[in-house]
C-alpha cells in the first residue's frame, strides 16, 4: 500500500502542487462537499462524495510535553472517528431517523473551508490535498459550538468525478468544548 | 505572621497538608424528599448546594482516578481531577501508586501541565522552578536561592498527597479524606457487581489507549443518575441510534418479567436485565456478539449463572458519586463537576487484557461508534441534560419538584442479591437511593453516620445468587 493511503501516515511533504485546471476543479469539490454536509444531505454526501474505500479517522487531541514520543495523537487509540464506508453508514442512518433528537429541531451548520493546497502524487488518479476548516453549529435559541481543524486528504479520481479515499481530521481542541458532534468535517 | 516574638522576623509557615473538614447541611438533606418520591431542582443550580457537594461529596468520596494499565512503571503518570481539584497520579518506585495536588505549594501554579506521561523523573513548577519527585517531595528550587536561605525547611514541603490511594481490581481511587473508611468499605457488597466487568476472566483488564473529553453544560448528577438506573430513556432518547445500529428499538430481552432488577449500596447502583447480549449488540460487530456469549459461558463458573447473564446484558452502572460504566459495551467514564451548570465527561474503553487483538479493536470502535460525542447513541444525551439543568434558571421553575417515582412498590425482599434489590430494571428505585446517598453526605459530618443510614445494604449475604 501506498504510505499516502496508510490512515497512521502524514503525508510526506507537499511539494507537488498541480495545475490550476486541476487546482481550480478539486477546490470546486471541496466547496460542494461541505455543501451537502451544511445542507445535511448525508445520504447524498455518502453516495456522491465518499470512496467505498474511503478511511476516514479524527483521533483525540493530548496535551502532552514537546519530548513525549506518542506526540498528541497515536492511531489504534480513542478517536472520534475512525470509520469505514460501514461505520459512516450507520452515522448517516441515525441523521435520517425522525427521532434523531440533537438533530430536531434542525441545526444548522456552516462549514467554511481555506487553505487549500492540492499536491500530485506518484499515482496520477491520487491527489493530496490539505485544507483548515471551521465549522459552525448553532442550535435552538443560543446554542453554538465552534470546530476548527485541518484536514489531510487523498482524492482519487474516477469516470465519476473524484471521491474522497483517506481523509485525516485534526482539530485544535484537547476537551471538545461540545456536547457532541452532530456533523461531518 | 507575628506568632513567634515578631522582632521584625516572621514565623515559619506550616505547610502540612490541609484536608478539609465535613460540616453538615440538614437543609439541603431535605431538598430529596424521600417520603415523597421527589427531588428539589435547587439541587441542580444552587451555588450553595455545588459548593457543599464539593466539600461533603468529593472531599470525602473515593473517586475514581486511573486504571492500572494507563501507567505500568514508574514515573508513569496522568493528570485528572477529584472534584474540580487538579490532580496528578503517578506510579512510585516501588510500584505503588501515589496521587498528589497539581499546585506548587510556592504560589500555587500546576506543576504538570500535560494529560499524560511516562517515565517522569519528577514535576517542575514553570514559574520559579521549583522541583518535586514522584514522590511529591521538594527536590529544588532554580538557582538553590531558597536552599541558601537558612530558615528554609525543605523537608518539610511538598506536594500534598491525596490522603488516601487504592485500587480494587485494576481501578486506582482516591479520597481526600485521611478517616474515610477503606475502598472496600465504601463499596461494600457492591463489589459482587463490579466483578461482572472487572472480573469475569483471567487476566485481568485493562484500558485502551487516550481518552475522549468533552464538555456538557448540565449538572453532574444528571449523567450519574441516568447510568445509576434509568433505563427506561433509551427507548425515546435513543430510538434513532438502535435503528440506525439494529434496524429496530431497544429489546429488553424475553424473560424481563423474570430477571430484571436494580440493585444499590450506599447510592451505587446497577439496572440489569440479564439478557446476555443486548448492550453488546448495540456496538454494531457480531463478532463482539459471539465474543461476549463465550466469554459468558467461561465466565459461569467464576462468577455463576447470575452474573455470567450481566457481562453484556442491556445494563448501566454509578459508583457514587459520578463515575459510571456500561457492562457489554465497555464504556467507562467519569462527569467532573465544573460548577453547577458544567461537567467535563472523559471517557475510556476497558477490555479484558487476554482478549484478542482484533476484538480489542472493535470494543475501541464500537464505543466510539456508540458513547462517544460523535457516537450515535451519546449524540442525543447532551441536549437532554442540558436542558434539564438549564430550564431551572427559571425561578418559578425551580420551585416545581421532580418526580422519581416509578416502582414504588417493586422492592425485592425475596432475592438473595447483594444490597437494595428492586424488581425491574425500568424503575426509579436506584435513582432514589442515588439521591438518598446525596442527601446522607449533605447531612452527616462523620463516617459511623454515613455507612449505617438507609441506603447502607441489608444484611444478607450473595451465596444463594450462584
């Protein structure tokens, strides 16, 4: 396997950028990607955006000293993903039931997404791409909840368009100052 | 300052440990209302009230630290916090494990800033770097400006020690308090139902790696009394998870009638149906399923027919005052109170340390799948406590009780089980005694008074449960 498709794995560095063509189209996704999630259109999200390979993991966030080896995060420990198509399924399956409660009233979402830089790989379908979001949700009368991270993902490009194949969430937080995450990033 | 003769020298402080004393709250006692079945909401929001929570409940309680396996050596050590005190626990040379106050004893600034660590030689306070062992004792001060100072006793600083540390079964807790009685005193026969998770194959457990924090604005005791013994909130509250995972609601199992029970000592508190599976299904990975029906074949002779149901029935567990876990789904985890209306929630995965790799690995994503921010069960159970503590804001609001009386006349008085045994586990009867617990710690000032009140087990004992 490609060390680039290892969810464990960082990309090594990024100093392939592509063309504008594809620069401009892979941005292009981007934006509409999170334009179904802002909208909650999970299931079209899943069918249109998501690889059937997809890995998609968000580890928990440590404070630990400059010198510790395991660093803020380690795969194989607690995360709050660490999904396959199944477990993004399942995830998608509860947002569509009416009795999804933190979810009815409606939320509603903002994801805003920058930073964006598109880098080829030695596979030519394979694009890395690392981009800074934050995400906004706000609920009922006052409730607000403000995400922000970065995201390293591989794109891969098909008769279809592109499909998200790897996707790496690291957000800033240590405690998520949240009560849950009734989203996607 | 002038104790000593004060011919312009000050005296030397005395920097003892400081362990509070209990006073008592017969006002706030009232606010459970036993004789009614209802709860007063000030308990919820009155600054007063989280105030003496602090000093009565978790200056005094055994809380729930660490399990063994997050630090195997020593100088391995986590941060967490007893009550909202920050608090380091750290293993010692000699293997035992030791727990101290993260505050320099100089001008109060934590002396470890990070979650976790391993092999530490000692902390150092970053403002004026002073140093302490594992031990929690003064090794230095930056400069040795203090050491050359002829008064300064050394010796006689340090980090002040938890009073007291000890673990049952893999589970390390500590208690401010030097007179509380034992660990195992404050379980009491509890102890019979911890072993359904804690013991129920060789080896021993262990917990998974790194921990999910997260923040809810609600009232400590909300979480701990809904996983105290209400089960009857998974139907509603998590009907959109168990569809989402089981294509179906939540199945209490076929003998219900027959089975189901709550059981509470001194406010910890158990609801179980016995049904083998049914929380271990609701991780979504059949191979757990098959896992948890070997494991509780194996597991009948070690822990009887009884408990051998529990290991992965649809159950949920307090040990007063708020750390809680689910049997057969493995979540343990602990509500610290950060004031009335604030609680951070860290939670962990235990596994059985002989279990294999790749069950280890779906227990880890079934949690997460499941009781984590983003899992679909924990998703819909923010709002609903949020709620619940918030709305008492409202001052006519707060005047209004609580209803807690569901299963009043479901004791149990022929089950041989330990403790307060109700029939049903859809049934208030733990969240009573939670409350009852609640409401002895408010008023006694001492530990006779506390283990010999109404919610102290009755006298029995578990053998005609085999």
């Amino acid at each position: 396997m490609l060390d680039l498709l290892d969810i464990s794995k960082p990309f090594a560095d990024l100093d392939a950028p592509v063309d504008l063509e594809t620069e401009r189209a892979i941005t292009r996704w981007l934006h509409a990607e999170v334009r179904l999630l802002d909208a909650e259109r999970y299931q079209e999200w899943l069918t249109r955006c998501i690889d059937p390979d997809i890995r998609y993991w968000m580890p928990d966030m440590e404070t630990r000293r400059r010198d510790d080896p395991r660093g803020m995060f380690a795969y194989g420990e607690a995360a709050y993903f660490d999904d396959s198509w199944k477990e993004l399924e399942i995830r998608v399956k509860r947002y569509n039931e009416p009795s999804a409660w933190a979810d009815n009233p409606q939320t509603r979402h903002l994801h805003q997404i920058s930073n964006i830089e598109v880098n080829a790989t030695e596979d030519p379908t394979l694009f890395a791409v690392h981009s800074v979001f934050t995400n906004v949700r706000n609920r009922n009368e006052a409730d607000q909840d403000i995400v922000h991270g970065r995201r390293e993902d591989v794109l891969r490009a098909g008769p279809g368009g592109y499909r998200l194949l790897r996707r790496r969430v690291f957000i800033v937080q240590n405690v998520l100052l949240s009560k849950n995450l009734n989203t996607f990033f | 300052m002038c104790d000593t003769g004060c011919a312009g020298n000050a005296g030397r402080p005395n920097m003892a440990p400081v362990y509070p004393k209990a006073g008592r709250y017969p006002d706030y006692a009232r606010l459970v209302d036993r004789n009614r079945a209802q709860v007063d909401r000030r308990v919820f929001v009155d600054e007063g009230v989280y105030q003496a929570e602090l000093q009565q409940i978790f200056a005094r309680s055994w809380l729930f630290l660490a399990h063994e396996s997050q630090i195997p050596n020593p100088g391995d050590f986590i941060r967490t916090s007893m009550g909202e005190d920050d608090v380091i626990v750290v293993r010692q040379r000699d293997r035992t494990v030791r727990a101290f106050l993260n505050s320099c004893p100089h001008r109060g600034n934590r002396v470890c800033m990070v979650d976790a660590g391993s092999k530490a030689r000692g902390f150092i306070c970053n403002y004026h770097g002073w140093s302490f062992g594992i031990d929690g004792g003064l090794r230095g001060t930056d400069g040795k400006v203090y050491e050359k100072d002829e008064t300064f006793e050394k010796a006689q600083i340090g980090l002040t020690p938890v009073a007291q540390v000890d673990s049952y079964k893999g589970l390390i807790f500590g208690t401010f308090d030097p007179n509380a009685p034992s660990l195992l005193e404050f379980f009491g026969p509890f102890t019979f139902y911890l072993d359904i998770m804690l013991d129920n194959d060789e080896g021993g457990t262990e917990f998974i790696g790194g921990a999910i924090k997260s923040e809810i604005d609600c009232n400590w005791k909300f979480p701990a009394e809904n996983f105290v013994g209400d089960i009857l909130h998974a139907f509603w509250t998590h009907q959109s998870g168990a569809q989402a995972i089981l294509g179906g609601g939540v199945d209490l199992g076929k003998r219900y009638d027959e089975l189901a029970f709550q059981a509470s000592v001194y406010g910890h508190g158990i609801e179980t149906n016995l049904d083998k599976v049914g929380n271990t299904r609701t991780l979504g990975y059949p191979e757990l399923v098959d896992y948890v029906f070997d494991l509780s074949e194996r597991a009948r002779d070690r822990l009887g027919d009884l408990r051998s149901r529990a290991i992965g029935a649809i159950s949920s567990c307090t040990i007063f005052p708020n750390f809680s876990f689910l049997p057969g789904q493995n979540t343990f985890r602990v509500w610290h109170p950060r004031g009335p209306g604030k609680i951070e929630l860290v939670v962990w995965t235990l596994v059985n340390k002989n279990a294999p790799d790749h069950i280890k690995e779906l227990y880890r994503k079934g949690v997460m799948m499941t009781f984590s921010p983003g899992g679909v069960f924990e998703m819909d159970d923010g709002e609903n406590w949020e709620y619940s503590t918030r709305v008492n804001q409202g001052f006519v609001t707060r005047q209004q009780p609580l209803h807690y009386a569901l299963g009043l006349q479901s004791a149990d008085l022929d089950r041989d089980l330990p403790g307060h045994i109700h029939k049903g586990s859809l049934n208030d009867a733990n969240q009573r005694l939670f409350y009852t617990r609640w409401a002895e710690f408010m008023e006694h000032d001492n530990w006779t008074d506390l283990q010999n009140g109404e919610t102290a087990p009755p006298q029995k004992t578990a053998s005609a449960a085999e």
